[in-house]
C-alpha cells in the first residue's frame, strides 16, 4: 500500500479487530447523542441548565479509555465545562499524534420536527444514527475512541504517543475553553486529526485546509418621519431627506452591492482544493426600525445586517477586509444620504483558515489508510466550514481534517451519521496512527 510502511498482517488485525466491534461503536455513539450537551453559551439557550451536558460525554468517554492503560487528565477553564485528554505514552523513536474533537453541539429547535419527536433518540434508521451529534461530532469521536481501543486490544504498542482529546466550546469558538486550552496546558504533537465531518463534497475525504470566516456587521441609520408622507422621501418632487429616510431601504442598497460582490468572488476567489463559488458574502441576520418599537407606521431609522463571510485559506485576512470595506464605500459614495451617512463596518468574529500542504506525511498517510480501508482511493477537499484545526495549526501542531458525516445535515433537524462510515473511519484512523506513530517490532 502506497505509503503504508506497517505490514499487512497488522493492518488486517486491528481491522477486524475493530470490524468484530461494530456493535460497541455503535452503542458508544448512540449513548453520546442521546446525553444532551449542547454549548451553554448558544445564543437563546438556558446557560445554567446545559451546563455539566460535556462533563457527563466525556465521563463516558474516559470510561472507554480508561481502561485501556490510558493517562486521564480531565480538566475545566470554566466550571462543568469539562475537557478530556486521554495519554497513551509510546515506547519512544516515534511521532506522536493527536485525536481531536468537540463535544459540544448546538441546540436542537423544535423537538416535534425530529424524528420520534426527540432529537436525542440515538435511534438507527437504515443504517444511520440518529440526534444532535450524532454527525458534529460525536460520531467521529467514538470512530477515534475505538481506533485507539483497538490498537490497544489487539497488543500492538506504538512508538509515539497519541493523545485523545474530546474538548468544549468549539460550536461558539471558544477555543480558549477547549483546543487552546488544551493546548496550553502542555499537550503538544507532531500531527494531529480533527474528526468533524468531511462532507460536502466528498464524505471521508482528507481535508488539510479550511475557509476563514468573518462575521461582519454593517449598520445604517435613517430618519425617522411619520410613514404616511413616504411620498415624500422617495418620490420627485418631494423632500427627500429634509424629511426622512427609510435606513432599511438603504440597507437593501448596501446587501444589493455585496451580493454583486459576492458573484465577483466566484470569479476572483479561488483554491484548488475548493469548489469554484465556494466563498461567500451571506447576509444571515437583518434587523431594523424605528428605534424602540416595531412600528411600520414609523419611517425606519436604524438597519443591521450580520454576515458570514467565507475566504480561502491562502489569501491575507485583512486585505478581505478591506476589500469589503472598499466596495461598500464605494456603493455608499453612489447615495446622497449613505455619502454622507456612510454605513458602520464592525468585525465582530474571525475564525482563522488553516493551510497544510497536501504533501505533509499526515496527509499522504491518512490518505493511504483511507484506501487500505476502503480499498479506494482517498479525496483531498477543503474543509468547508472552520474548525478547530485552525487553533492547532497556529500553534504549531499541523493538523488535517477527516470525519464521517456531511456538514449538510450537521446543525440541521434529523442529524445523522452513517454506520459505515463510523467503521471506516475507526479503520483510517487507526491505520494512521500505527503508520504515524510508529509500531514496536
């Protein structure tokens, strides 16, 4: 196998080793997702009733690993926000890794919505797991539990560590509970595999880079008048200005210009590892009004626009800024009252991209144990989100993604991972690990 230096023999050991433990695969991810831990800081969530959700995970994980000869070290930033990192210390000479995931997810919305009308049922339908999780990403967690279980189960000694690591708050980047923090706290490596899901486009693929992402915030003001004499604000002969001004209307104005943008982007933004039309301007949240009240009989007088804006890995995250900041002043010089009236531009959030070279040993590895577990050949994607890859990576520790499940029914109602990916990836990552790490003879 192109790249695979361990021998057959036991590669097709833990393999099977792993095979003949399906069913406790799929009954640890079952009992994650159906333990609620939603991130006690999503907006619109009780903070004190999710809190403890993580903790009770990743109790149930250190169970797992536990056993095993492990080093447990599970600690909290934050109180009930408990992160787990699970040491299997090498023999020596060899490189060590780092399984990564978040524990966390998101809310789940309307319970009647979900399937069985409960969104944490962990019920198999067709092959599939179902509930919040079960894809982002307590799917891929339990695939990388059961790698290590199993190379431990089937005698085999690595040369490097590998360290587990089920972390919190990544769903509101608040990596400094989690990955960072895990990070500070000493646990370093020679290469990492973070396990959130790697669809869209590909299921399984090796992912060594991710978009960057923005969430911008752009408000308009306007003046507010009595809404009868709209008329006069928007007509020829009217007042215009003197009067009122809609700053809804020139809030459209402003979205108008960022969508033409944005098509330019499908165009001038582009990476080899990405789709063409991948990078986006999305308007996600629009509020406006008249100050104070939702009044439509009131000309509106404040207009918010929230984005999430999605850039490639290579490009210099301030020149997108500023690029953005251009255009819309550019649009706002077009308008008498955004001339003089220009819109505010606030940075609210940057989630930084990642950028491994598709060469680097990790990746050809992860690769070649994708296709000794599948016997195809693996697909290198961008990650089309962000993770926490990206605050690995900054630290100096290279780290790819690779994952079951698709990003399209993560955050999504009916969550679901498939069960064959779930063996393929315990496999993968498995095979990685020995190749990476290094076998005692």
């Amino acid at each position: 196998m192109k790249n695979i230096k361990v021998s057959e023999s036991i590669l097709n050991h833990v393999s099977d080793v792993i095979e003949d433990s399906r069913d406790e695969l799929i009954e640890l991810c079952q009992k994650l997702v159906q333990t609620r831990s939603i991130n006690p800081l999503s907006a619109g969530v009780d903070t004190e009733a999710e809190l403890g959700g993580e903790k009770r995970c990743n109790e149930i994980l250190r169970d797992v690993v536990a056993p095993l000869g492990a080093s447990i070290d599970m600690f909290e930033v934050e109180l009930d926000r408990t992160n787990l990192v699970a040491t299997f210390t090498g023999e020596g000479g060899g490189r060590s890794l780092i399984f990564n995931g978040h524990i966390d997810t998101v809310p789940v919305g309307n319970f009647d919505d979900w399937k069985w009308g409960n969104p944490f049922s962990g019920k198999i339908e067709q092959g599939r797991i179902y509930g919040r999780g079960a894809c982002d990403m307590k799917g891929g967690l339990c695939a990388q539990v059961m790698a290590a279980k199993a190379i431990v189960s089937a005698g085999f000694r690595l040369r490097g560590d590998l360290l587990f690591e089920s972390v919190v708050g990544e769903e509101t980047m608040s990596h400094e509970l989690g990955t960072t923090a895990v990070i500070d706290r000493g646990y370093l490596a020679d290469g990492a595999i973070v396990s959130e899901p790697s669809g869209p486009p590909v299921n399984l693929a090796v992912e060594p880079s991710s978009c960057g992402l923005f969430w911008m915030r752009i408000s308009c003001i306007g003046k507010s008048t009595h809404s009868s004499v709209r008329w006069h604000i928007m007509r020829p002969g009217g007042s215009g200005s003197k009067i009122g001004v809609n700053a809804i209307e020139k809030g459209v104005l402003i979205l108008n210009a960022l969508q033409q943008l944005e098509q330019q982007w499908g165009i001038t933004k582009t990476h080899p590892l990405f789709l063409p039309g991948q990078f986006t301007i999305h308007p996600g949240v629009i509020e406006g009004g008249p100050a104070g009240t939702p009044n439509p009989y009131i000309v509106s007088e404040y207009c918010q626009m929230d984005y999430a804006v999605w850039f490639p890995p290579h490009e210099n995250s301030e020149n997108v800024k500023k690029e953005i900041e251009t255009y819309i002043q550019k649009a706002a010089s077009l308008d008498p009252w955004l001339e003089k009236n220009p819109p505010k531009v606030e940075w609210m959030l940057h989630w930084p991209p990642f950028n491994v070279d598709v060469d680097f040993p990790l990746c050809t590895i992860c690769a070649a144990a994708h296709e000794s577990a599948t016997g195809t050949s693996a697909v290198f994607q961008g990650f089309t989100a962000v993770n926490d890859a990206a605050y690995l990576n900054a630290r100096g520790i290279p780290a790819i993604t690779y994952g079951p499940g698709s990003i399209l029914v993560a955050h999504a109602v009916n969550e679901f991972v498939d069960i064959e990916e779930l063996m393929i990836a315990a496999k993968t990552y498995a095979i990685s690990a020995l190749e990476w790490c290094g076998v005692v003879a």
